[in-house]
C-alpha cells in the first residue's frame, strides 16, 4: 500500500492538476488515513470508519481528473464509476453491488499480476526449457543402442547458449496457445455483464480450455509460454484470499456524477429510480457484506468519494443518510484565467504539450508566444462566461478550432516552424467570438 505522506500526495496531483488545493488535501488526507489505520492495533483498527468525501464544484475543474491521478497514486484497489449509470435493485440495469464485485476482480489482477512478477524469473526458466525441447525434442529411450544421451545433452546445451544469446530469436517455432473461450454475445444486454462474466467462468470450467497451435519467433514463444507457466506457478487461492483482504482493507470507490442521482421527490419517472440507487448505495457505503465470484467481501472500510458538479441539485437533495455517510465535503473553484494559463502549459500532459508532441511527428515545430496563451485564456473565460461554463474543458474547444487549418495542412508543411502569437489565435476566433451563436456551436 501507498505509504505517501499527505504532502507528497498533493505535490504527485499538483504534476497534473492546477489549483484545487482543498479538494487535493481533503482525498490526500483520506489516502493517509487508510495508511495510518493500517498501522494500529487490530481492535481500534475495526473501529476507525473511513471518512468519505463529497467534492462538489462546476463542471470541468479537475474532480474526475483528481480521481484519475488518485488512483494511480493510490497503489490500491480502486474503481471509478458513475452514480448515473446504475439502477434500483428490480430494475433492468446494473446494480449498486457489482461495484464491489468489479474492485474484486481489479484487486484480483492486481494480486495476480504482483504474484506472477514473484514467480517471473522461475516462470523465464521453465520456459525456456520448453523451447528448448521444441527446437531439439528429447530422445525417444530406445534401450539398446549405445547411449547418444551424451553428445544429445550438448547439443542441448549449444542450443540454449545460443538462444540466451538471442542468437535463435529469428527462427519460428510451433507452440500450443490457449484459444479464447467461446464468446457468449447473446446476453450483451446492459446490467448483464456479470451474469455473462459468470456463464463464461462456468463454461470454462466445464469444457477443458481449447488449445490451437501458432508457428510464432522464439523471442514470442519465449513470451507466452513465460505467461502459461507463471498462471500455473501462481497460487490461485492465495491470490483470492489476499485480494478480498487487499478490498476490504483499502480498497476505493471513486462515485462520479453523484449529483445525478440526488433528489427525493416523490412521482413518477426517474427519480422513484434515483432515490432507490441511493437506498441501495446506503448499505455498501455503510458497511455491509457483498457476495462475489471470490467470497464475500465485507465493504466496512472501503473509502468512498464522491464528486458531482451539484448545478441543479445540491447535497442537501440526497437522502439524509447518505449525506450522513459523506462526512467531508470539500468545494472545487470555478477556473480563472490565471488557472487557464497554467493548465495550458504545466501539466505535465498539458494540452500545448500535447499538440506540439502531435505535430511534431509531421515535422512540424508549434512556437507558442507568450501573448498566444493568454490569449487562449482569455478567449476560454470569455466565452465560458458569455455562453455556457464548462470549465477547462472549454481549452480543448478553442484549442482544436484554431489549430484546425494547421492540423489539415502539416504533412505538407514540413520543416516549418510556425509561430504561434496571440493576433494569430485572435485571428482564427475573431468572427466566432463576435457572434454568440455561433461560439454557443463552434466553441
Ligand atoms: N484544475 C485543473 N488542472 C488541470 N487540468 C484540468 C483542471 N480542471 C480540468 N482540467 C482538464 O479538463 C478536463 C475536464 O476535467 P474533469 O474531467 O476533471 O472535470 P470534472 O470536474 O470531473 O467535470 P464534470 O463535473 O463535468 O464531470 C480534464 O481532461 C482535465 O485535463
Ligand atoms: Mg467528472
């Protein structure tokens, strides 16, 4: 588990996210806390509940973004899934519950996929043997002629200098690879995926895994039979039982767009829907036991946050025990100018970054002046202001429309520099900015 102090999470996140400092130390300070609880002793341990977050603020400032990095940053469990998407228990749609049974199988690959690196160099070996038996087979035992074992043993041997080497990475083997089961499409229908998950896991079991063989290179025979051979070194079981563990302990659901499902009042439609979600939601947020392919899964010490731009709705329109569940509540900022300038251009994966790396590869060199970002900046707020607020989402609109021509043309500029300055970008928007409607549809 993550061991980051609060204040490397929020310098991780600053790498990626401008501004947002609440909002950065409210889920840097959750992240800590499942560390500090792992660290007491085990009958305070079951006492300490997790302390969910809400972060509340306009659409396109960084919640989902926050997530994002959070679960890089996590190295736990961690699953992000929209409010919206589900439904009440009876309806056709995807329950609350299979969040927790898709952490599971997240945990249960991350699980296998750290035994399998334990167990990769074992995994190499074995494999290794394995090619080596398919590029020179063994000697059938015959009994009576003078024992050629000898001379047959160095040939062998010879044979993995050479492939150690990668002396034989040229040559094509024949290998026997697993075929991929039987795909049943017929359930594809949405809030079906786990029953179809589940039909296939059965399948699998009852029919023994087809195999077909591929005349692949030694280097990709070396791969998969490396892979075969690390599934079968690993000890499923194990594997499972710490995954449930892994869950349980520190295991984190990231519930966007919560505000979607705000709302009590009672009629027709799709509220009776929203507030059931939230009904159900209660018990896993709460604590309780789900049932999934591995075991049960107790959800006591999951942390949940929670974001949701909360325009129509607000927090108070969620079903007081929910509200309850959510004991932090942190605001993001509206995006000013100033925050336009800096998510244009530090990031890390900032958006100039971006389209210079893009039109590099046509050989084509983007030099962004000074007064050519700020003019971006300022374009974004003015129109979010004048039409519609979306935030920094609003950078990718104008950035896209006044790169447009460039973009067209680059394979047939090659070798150019083009300067980029702020008359060239007001140039590009000028007539879209002057005409509302028309920046409320190109912008
Ligand atoms: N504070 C920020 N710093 C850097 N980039 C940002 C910031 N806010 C938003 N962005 C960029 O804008 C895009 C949209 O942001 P994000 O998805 O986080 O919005 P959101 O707050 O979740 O909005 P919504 O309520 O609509 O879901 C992201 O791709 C992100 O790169
Ligand atoms: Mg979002």
């Amino acid at each position: 588990m993550s061991n980051f102090t609060p204040k490397e999470i929020v310098s991780e996140l600053d790498k990626y996210i401008i501004g947002q400092g609440k909002a950065k130390r409210a889920v840097a300070v959750a992240l800590r806390n499942r560390w500090r609880r792992q660290q007491i002793p085990k009958e305070l341990r079951d006492e300490v509940a997790p302390k969910n977050i809400i972060m509340i603020g306009p659409t396109g400032v960084g919640k989902t973004e926050i997530a994002r990095r959070l679960s890089r940053l996590a190295q736990a469990p961690f699953i992000k899934v929209e409010a919206s998407k589900f439904t009440e228990v009876g309806y056709v749609g995807r329950d609350v519950e299979s969040i927790i049974r898709e952490l599971t199988d997240i945990a249960v690959g991350m699980i296998k996929a750290e035994e399998a690196e334990k167990v990769k160099d074992k995994a190499r070996e074995i494999a290794e043997e394995r090619v080596l038996d398919i590029l020179l087979p063994p000697r059938p035992v015959t009994g009576t002629e003078p024992s050629p074992e000898e001379s047959h043993k160095a040939t062998r041997e010879k044979l993995r200098t050479l492939l150690l080497e990668g002396k034989l990475d040229d040559r094509f083997v024949e290998v026997e690879v697993k075929e991929s089961g039987p795909v049943v499409g017929v359930l594809s229908a949405p809030g079906m995926e786990d029953i179809e998950s589940n039909l296939k896991d059965m399948f699998s079991n009852l029919f023994p895994q087809k195999t077909k063989k591929a005349m692949v290179k030694v280097p990709e025979a070396l791969e998969l039979l490396a892979k075969e051979e690390a599934g079968r070194l690993v000890d499923m079981e194990r594997v499972t039982k710490t995954a449930v563990e892994r869950v349980e302990q520190s295991g984190i659901v990231f519930l966007d767009e919560i505000d979607k499902i705000a709302g009590r009042e009672k009629g027709s439609g799709p509220d009776v829907s929203r507030e059931g979600v939230q009904r159900d939601l209660l018990p896993i947020v709460e604590g309780s036991t789900v049932n999934t392919k591995y075991g049960m899964v107790k959800t006591d010490h999951i942390l949940f946050i929670a974001a949701g731009a909360f325009h129509v709705s607000k927090p108070s329109d969620l079903i007081p025990e929910l509200q309850g569940r959510f004991p932090i509540r942190v605001e993001l900022d509206s995006l000013t100018k100033e925050d336009f300038i800096k998510i244009l251009t530090e990031p890390r994966n900032a958006l100039i970054k971006q389209y210079k790396a893009l039109l590099e590869t046509e050989g084509v060199v983007l030099d962004f002046k000074e007064d050519a970002i700020a003019e971006i900046a300022e374009i974004a707020t003015l129109v979010n202001e004048r039409t519609e607020n979306i935030g920094a989402r609003r950078l990718y609109t104008i950035m896209e429309k006044f790169l447009e021509e460039i973009s067209f043309e680059a394979p047939d500029i090659k070798g150019q520099t083009i300067p980029i300055s702020g008359q060239y970008v007001r140039g590009k928007l000028s007539n879209i900015i002057k005409n509302e409607d028309l920046s409320r549809y190109i912008l």
